[in-house]
C-alpha cells in the first residue's frame, strides 16, 4: 500500500531499484483488477501513486454522491 503514496513513503533504507519494483507491481496489480472502461481513464499514467490517485477522484465523489441519494430517497421501514 504504501507504493501507492509514492517513494516519499517507503522506508529511507530501501534501495531506489526495490523501490521502482514495489512501484512497478503496485501499478500491474491495479491494471490487472480494472475493467475496460475503467482502464481507459487511467491508462495514460505511468506510475501507481498518480493512476490511484485518479481513480480515488474519479471514483470516490461519486460513491459519496450515491449513499447520499440512497439515504435521501429511502423509505423507511417502520411497523
């Protein structure tokens, strides 16, 4: 996880090669678990740190958008 918050995160000890392997494997992983059209927009970058920051700005508004309608719009149950 901490290969997705970028080098600044590792620890000081690590060499710079491990640490573009992390890198590296962190991003395949992603590339990996996403769909097609999921993929497309973030297909352009390069390195994890940047494409799961994308994804989270993509993504996460929208889930927050989407809890709050569902809570606005329930019904609820009361007997």
């Amino acid at each position: 996880m901490k290969a997705l918050k970028g080098d600044a995160t590792l620890h000081v000890t690590i060499s710079q090669a491990k640490k573009n392997e992390m890198a590296d494997k962190a991003r395949t992983v992603i590339v990996l678990c996403l769909e097609d059209k999921v993929l497309i927009e973030v297909v352009k970058e390069t390195i994890a740190a940047p494409m799961w920051s994308r994804l989270e700005s993509l993504y996460v508004t929208k889930l927050s958008a989407h809890r709050q309608f569902l809570n606005k719009n329930s019904i609820p149950l009361e007997w």
